[in-house]
C-alpha cells in the first residue's frame, strides 16, 4: 500500500504503522483481519477443500464445526467473499455424515475467545452442512445479507430429530438460518422489513444414504409458512417450528421420490440431462444397493408458497458414466409424469459390457413418500 497519513505534527506514518497500532494487519486476498489464529486462506483446489461458503454480508465470520470451541474451527470466511473454500481438515471432518456450521462475527470471536460457550445461543447464524469425504468439493453454502442486524428471530425446535432450515420467501428461497433437533432457542440477527419464514425439514437417512427434504404443507395445500415483520416497535419475534409440525402429517408438500435399485453388473449413476446427480460430491452405488432421489415439484406461477401437484420429467437416464441409458416406462416412452408425496421405483438391469443395460420405471406401482420414521418427531 502505497498512501501515507500526515499527524498534526507534521510528522508521515505508513499505512502499515497505523493498521499495527490497531491490532489490523494487512491479509493477503482476504481484506483485513485480526483474528490472525483463524486460517482465513481460500482453498481453490478440490484435493485442499472441504465445500465453499459464499458470504453476502459484510461481516468477517468465524465457522465452527458442531460445537463453539477452539478445536472446533473449521476456518475464517472474510465479508463478501464468492466461494470462499475451507480446508479440508482431516481431524473435524474425517467421517461423513451432516452437522451444524455455526458461524460468528470475528469481533464476537475476539471478544469471547476465552468463552466461546458464552455465545452458544447468540451467534451470527447456523447452516446444516452434509459432507461426504469422498465428494467432489463443489458445494457452495450460501450467508444471506439479510443477516447481521440488530433484530432477531428466536426459532425454537424441540424436535427430537429433524432439523430445520429457515428459506426467506419462498419455498426455493434463501436459507437465512438453521435451527437443530432438540435446540430450544436459535437466535438469527436480521435486518429491518417484512419476512415470510419457509420452514423446510432437513434429516440424513443413513439407510437411503440421502439428504431428506421435508415442507409442511399447509391445510389450503400450500407450502406451511410465518410471515412477520420488524419495525422500529419490534425487537425481537420468537418462532416455535412446532407451529408447522401439524403440516408434516400430510407428508411433504412438493416433492416426488425416485428409487432406483442396482441389479445390474457394476455402479451407476442417475444423470439429468447434463448433469450427474450428486449427493454431496458422490455420484455412483453398488450393484444389488438402492438409492432414492428427491424429485421436487416446480413452483405455481406467480405464487411463492404453492406447489404444482406433479412434475413430468424427460432426459433422465441411468448407468455408468459416458454409458448410461434413457429411465423408460413400461410403454416404452423417455418422458413421463411423477406425482407429489408419491415413491417411484427405478428398475436397471442387465451389462453395460453386453449392451444390454436397461432402466424400467413403472409408473403404476407407487407407494407413499419415504418418510416412515414421521411420528417419531412429535414433540
């Protein structure tokens, strides 16, 4: 940095004198920080990150894995930043499966080094996290910039095991928190204005080895939502997630199931149109496994909470990479229809190496949505 500052004494002091007297060195690409214990580095490489975190507000956070503890940082996210990538640390994420990210300011960082405890029930924010140690790194986590005011939304969820994501706006909207089964108060600092608060379940199923997405669904058949709004009146609106749990007893609210079960000779994949279809980096199972898929119903034009009650689906295809085939019905035809809150099974067959491979879905076998273990998040 090449500007200088002149005291009233006339005397000259270089930039770096100044940010030194203030605790504030100068980062390299990161801007400035003073947390200099955290690694702030943005890992690029898939082989050196674990997922990145795209931060829209203008605060330097802190990410920890689970708990507030020092042992527990998983590295320092700087205000702004597009895709910034953590270090895939082998001791806090040697084992896959899905956990809380909590996120604090580096100020409430600094503040409460020796207390990190202290800020258990304040922090910046938390985001539900699923990582897969064989994955491919390319998920990107994003920090809403509604986030990091001086309002707050207290979520409460006494769930005994899902957790919740809050989307702001609608059901494919922005996640601006995430409050975990059995935490009594999660506090989200928001700015001023109006929110309408999309609960949205979220539960790992080890069995199906998939991330489920659960929306309550309102008596109207819409997706379950919370408006509320702060002014210079409202402080503070506390939201009880069990408000929604009434909505789950009619299953999901705009999703479909695909279960597709291996019986050919080697892994496959499910592949839409382009793009393989990943579960935290991970594309491929086993011959004689299964593996089930969210279908998600596309919004109603013009409205933010309603579902469209089916999906038609064309250019799905299953197998091996460069070698998959077309999903066909027992008809014959590439292109069919899936209904909301209904399981559809995938049947593939045969060799990739005899040419034989073929995926047969029979759309007049149906059974209800995978979400067998519901009553048991009664609260």
């Amino acid at each position: 940095m090449k500007k200088i500052f002149k005291t009233g004494g006339g005397g000259i002091l270089f930039a770096a004198l100044i940010f030194a007297l203030v605790g504030c060195p100068i980062g390299d690409d990161n801007g400035y920080v003073t947390a200099k214990d955290v690694d702030w580095k943005n890992y690029t490489t898939s082989s050196d990150r674990a997922f990145m975190v795209r931060n829209n507000t203008s605060k330097n956070l802190v990410a920890f894995k689970g708990n507030l503890m020092q042992s527990n940082i998983l590295g320092g996210i700087p205000n702004n930043s597009n895709g910034h990538g953590i270090k895939k640390n082998t001791t806090l994420l040697s084992q896959t499966g899905d956990f809380p990210m909590i996120l604090i300011t580096e100020e409430d960082y600094i503040s409460n080094k020796s207390n990190l405890a202290a800020l258990d029930q304040t922090p910046f924010t938390r985001i539900y996290v699923y990582y897969n140690t064989q994955g491919d790194n390319d998920i990107v986590y994003d920090i809403s910039s509604r986030l990091g005011g001086n309002k707050i939304i207290e979520i409460g969820n006494n769930s005994n095991s899902l957790n919740v994501e809050i989307r702001l706006g609608g059901i494919n909207g922005e996640t601006i928190g995430y409050a975990p089964a059995g935490k009594n108060i999660t506090k989200l600092y928001v700015n001023d204005g109006d929110f309408d608060l999309f609960p949205v379940f979220k539960r790992y199923n080890n069995v199906r080895d998939v991330v489920e997405t659960i929306y309550p669904k309102a008596t109207t058949g819409r997706a379950w939502f919370k408006p509320l709004a702060f002014d210079e009146s409202t402080n503070t609106v506390y939201f009880n997630v069990s408000e929604a749990m009434e909505g789950l007893s009619t299953l999901t609210s705009g999703v479909a199931w695909l279960s597709i079960q291996n019986s050919t000779a080697g892994a496959i994949h499910l592949v839409k149109g382009n793009t393989i279809v990943r579960e935290a980096g991970v594309s491929y199972f086993n011959s004689s496994q299964s593996k089930t898929f969210p279908i998600e119903m596309p919004g109603v034009p013009g409205s933010t909470s309603t579902f469209a009650s089916s999906v038609t689906l064309s250019e799905y295809k299953v197998g091996p990479n460069a070698n998959e085939v077309p999903i066909k019905t027992t008809d014959g035809n590439t292109t069919f229809t899936l209904e909301a809150d209904k399981l559809y099974v995938v049947t593939v067959t045969g060799d990739v190496n005899r040419g034989d491979l073929a995926a047969v879905i029979d759309l007049g076998q149906t059974t209800e949505a995978p979400l067998d273990d519901l009553p048991d998040v009664t609260l």
